[in-house]
C-alpha cells in the first residue's frame, strides 16, 4: 500500500545491532537478511525488519535511536557482548555507542542525522514535507537519542556531557538499576533515583517510564517535573495472564496521560499475546492487536494525541516475533487502515502514525 502518514518510531536498538550483528541500515532489508543467511545473527535477534528501503517505503521521519547494553547478570551467550558488570563499564559501552551514531551522521550525511533542538526537528520535517528536497537516495532518517538505562551515569554531574552529546531522553531503567526497581526486579525509587531525576529535570531531559517498576514509576509521576514518556509499552489490561511488571497498568498510563505524555505501542507478539511464546507461530498474532492497544489507550486518553508506536525493532527480536502481517518496518502503514476501519479519521491516524512524538519533541527540545 502507498505510503500515507510521517512515522516516528520512539525506540530502536540501531547502535546495539550495529556494533553486536555489525548491521549497516544504509542497506536494504533483503540486502541485510541475504548477507546473514547461514550467520548466528537470526538465531539470536531474528531477520532484521529495518533497512533504508524499509525508512523510506514507510515514511519513517525519526526515530528514538537507543543507548543500550544489558547487565552481564541477563547475557545470553558469547555473541552477547555488550553486557557491564559495572557503572564503569556501562559508561564506556554507552559512550561507544554515541560514538557509532555520530560517525553514523558524519559518514552517511545524506541517510542519517542527529536530531537534538526545536531548530533542527522543523528543518527536518520541513525537507521531508517537500517533495522536491528528496535526494537520490531518499529522506534523511532523524536520530533522537534515547538511553535505555541510566547506569552509565557513574555521577550526575555526568548528565550534562551526555545532554551535550546529543541524549535528550532518558530510561533510569531497564533491569533494576542503582537508580530504581525494573523489569523482572521490582522495587521503588532510590535516594540516587530521586537525586537523579532533579538533575535531569533541571537539565531539560524527557523521562522515559518504560521498563520502570510500577511502583518506581508511580513515584516518578509524582516528582519529575518535566516531560514524562513511556517509548516502548504495551498496556496490561489487554494482556491477561502475563506476569510481567513490564506492561503498564491502567494506572500508569492514566499518570502519563494526565502529565501530556505519549505511549508507543510495540508490535513484539510476546508483548501482544499472552500465550505467544518466542520461536512459537507467527501467525497466531494479527497486527489487530497493535490497533487494538492503541484504541484502548486512546479510550482511556479520551482522545488520540496520547498514543504512537514504540516499535524496538531489532531489539532482540525480529521477522519471527512479529504480528504476521509486518515483512519490515514499512508495514506498520497498514495500521492506518485498520485504525481508519475503526473509525479514527485522517488527523487522529496521522497524530498515532507520527504527530504525536513529533509535536512532544516540538514542545521539549530546547530552541537551539
């Protein structure tokens, strides 16, 4: 299907896939998936759903481009080598990865760049609402720098280097962290949370609730000041049976509405089904499901300028683990038309697909 609607995407792993599988996204998706047949790469992330084709077939504008690395309590293997023991070496691999997404925009200025003010986001979109700025070889992709887990910030003072960086939201977690209680290790806010959050409100950073314990994120709706997301969630009414502190409750996702907030619904199946297992059968899960996050969102939201997509493509899954209409990133255009035979109209499908992102970066990036 044509493509429609601008995309903003709030979460994927670029730099975590580059530097562990060595993905070039400059490349085609096919391109990608031929050159890893017969490699390990698909056993432990799945067939990549990214590529240049697939951003520009798609219309993807920007995307939250993630620091990541994992707690070497949770590595998978010898493949897995982005993994820290330490604050000290999470700092060093969170560093790496900037450093990726910077060569990145200088060696491949025409596909890539770095979006970090109000200034840079309207030149941006203003080149991708003209046609005739189109070059040879398409729209440039808009990179949002995101860190997934706030341990490589060994001291607060430490956070205006990453905000002159480029990073401009921040997840305090992902496992547990020094800083507060996360997926599969709950707990609350800590002292050094708390002291945390006041520095990256003073700073001007968003706060990103994904992967934050409930409780621990309950208290952050209570004391950040500033813009509050969630990137990447799913919400857990719709999920019966998950034993996940992953999902956020109805309680949360009114917190981050009520704070003007917006929520990107990921279309990762284990996310979508309860009974899906990874490796299990992909057809068992329509992209519906994703419609159907985003409208029970929207319900709760009494509107549609709370809810995008969150999509964490390549984030340790790929073609195997997604709704079986998705070949790559491109196809999340089809929820246009499923939103449309709900009901949603033109603007409402454009605030979902892109708008709603675009419009909170437009609020909360400084002016220059």
């Amino acid at each position: 299907m044509p493509a429609r609607f601008i995309i903003a995407d709030s979460h994927q792993d670029i730099a975590w896939n580059m530097q562990v599988f060595g993905r070039d996204y400059t490349r085609s998706v096919e391109g990608t998936r031929r050159l890893e047949r017969g490699t390990d790469a698909p056993l432990h992330n799945g067939d990549t759903l990214l590529g240049w084709d697939a951003y520009q077939d798609g219309r993807v504008a920007l995307v939250f481009a993630t620091l990541f690395a994992c707690p070497v309590r949770y590595k998978e293997g010898d493949w897995d080598k982005l993994c820290y023991a330490d604050m000290h070496e999470a700092y060093e691999l969170y560093r790496s990865q900037i450093d990726v997404y910077h060569r990145l925009v200088q060696e491949e200025g025409d596909k890539f760049r770095l979006i970090q003010t109000r200034g840079e986001l309207r030149a941006h979109l203003e080149e991708w609402q003209q046609p005739t700025a189109k070059s040879s070889s398409g729209y440039p992709v808009g990179l949002l720098i995101l860190m997934e887990g706030a341990e490589a910030v060994r001291e607060l003072a430490e956070l205006e280097e990453w905000w002159q960086l480029g990073v401009r939201a921040i997840s305090p977690a992902w496992a547990g962290t020094r800083f507060c209680g996360g997926t599969k290790e709950p707990g609350p806010l800590t002292k050094k949370g708390y002291a945390l959050l006041d520095v990256m409100a003073d700073l001007g950073f968003i706060l990103d609730l994904s992967h934050m314990d409930e409780e621990a994120a309950l208290q952050a709706l209570d004391h950040y000041p500033g813009r509050i997301i969630a990137s990447h969630a799913n919400a857990k009414a719709l999920l019966k049976g998950a034993d996940s502190n992953r999902h956020l409750s109805d309680r949360i996702i009114e917190g981050i509405f009520e704070r003007d907030g917006v929520i990107g619904v990921v279309p990762f199946n284990l996310f979508l089904h309860p009974d899906w297992t990874k490796g299990g059968d992909q057809a068992m899960v329509s992209l519906q499901r994703v419609a159907d996050q985003i409208d029970y969102m929207c319900q709760i939201a009494g509107d549609a300028r709370h809810v995008g997509i969150g999509s964490d493509f390549d984030g340790g899954f790929g073609l195997q683990s997604v709704p079986h209409e998705i070949d790559t990133l491109a196809d999340l255009q089809k929820l246009s038309v499923l939103l449309g035979a709900s009901g949603y109209q033109d603007e409402n499908i454009a605030a979902i697909m892109g708008m709603n992102w675009l419009n909170l970066l437009s609020d909360n990036l400084p002016e220059s």
